[in-house]
C-alpha cells in the first residue's frame, strides 16, 4: 500500500508501513516468558543455566547436553539430549566455599564443567551449543555462585542469570 506524492508522481509507504520498517519500539510481543531456543554462543563462549528443571522442547534437547548434579534422573527428563552427565558432590555433602579444593578441586562441579568442554574442544563426544545444570531448588543460588567465581570455567561458558 503506498500512496502517490502529488508533487512528484512517486509512490510513498504509507506511515504504518513506514513504522513497521523504521520503528525501535517492539510492535508484537510474545505473552510466554519462557525461553524457547537456547541463546546463541558468543565470543566462543557456551550458554550454561543453572536450574531446578531441565527445559523442554527439542531446540533446547537437539543442540545441548545436561547435568543432573546431585539428582537422579528420570527417563523422560533425558530424553533427546545430546549429551546427558550425572556429578555429585564430594562424598560427606559438605561445602566449604568457592576457595575450598575438597570442594571445588578436582572432583567440584566447576572442575567436571570445565573437563567436559576440554574435551569436547579436543573432538570427544558431539558438539554442544548449551549446557544446563539441573540441581534441587535450594542449591541452584549456591551452584551459581560457586560457578561464576571459577576463572577457568568462564574461558569455556557463560554463565546465564
């Protein structure tokens, strides 16, 4: 729909095209706050969630791979995963903080994250374009506290609110 200028015989869009087109404001927005595709890597850097439950629908299942820490899997929650991994925690369940090595040395979570994108850089297993952690409700602050303060790990993931 365009409309002639009466001055020069050209055809001009109309003004709600011309919004359309030009306009900085967001003119539909989707009512669902979940999120539907993974966020795309940037800077080299893999997505990485840290979570209660593992996100549903394939454009997460297809490109990612999950880690139940400290949780037993239920078969439908890995379904259609690339990569499924379980962690769990030193034995005796204790920790003591981000500088604590029983805790976050060889065997923390931090450590585990940081073997599996060494190694899918090295050509081991598929290609991953998001990792997600599922953990219980009341350790997803405490793992993402933990996570954000390994130097190491934040060379291979980005660490997503």
């Amino acid at each position: 729909m365009t409309a002639q200028d009466r001055n020069s015989g050209e055809d001009t869009p109309q003004p709600q095209e011309r919004a359309k087109a030009t306009s900085l404001f967001q003119t539909e927005a989707t009512l669902s706050t979940a999120m539907r595709a993974p966020p795309q890597m940037r800077g080299g850097r893999m997505p990485l969630f840290v979570l209660e439950d593992a996100p549903q629908g394939l454009a997460w299942r297809g490109k990612g791979g999950v880690v139940f820490a400290g949780i037993a899997p239920e078969p439908a929650q890995t379904q259609g995963w690339r990569c499924v991994l379980e962690w769990s925690g030193p034995e005796g369940g204790a920790t003591h903080g981000g500088h604590c090595l029983c805790c976050v040395g060889r065997g923390g979570l931090d450590q585990f994250l940081l073997a599996q994108a060494q190694s899918r850089v090295r050509g081991v297993g598929e290609p991953l374009e998001v990792m997600v952690v599922v953990c219980a409700p009341q350790l997803v602050a405490a793992y993402k506290t933990q996570l954000k303060t390994s130097v190491f790990l934040s060379a291979f993931y980005a660490l997503q609110a």
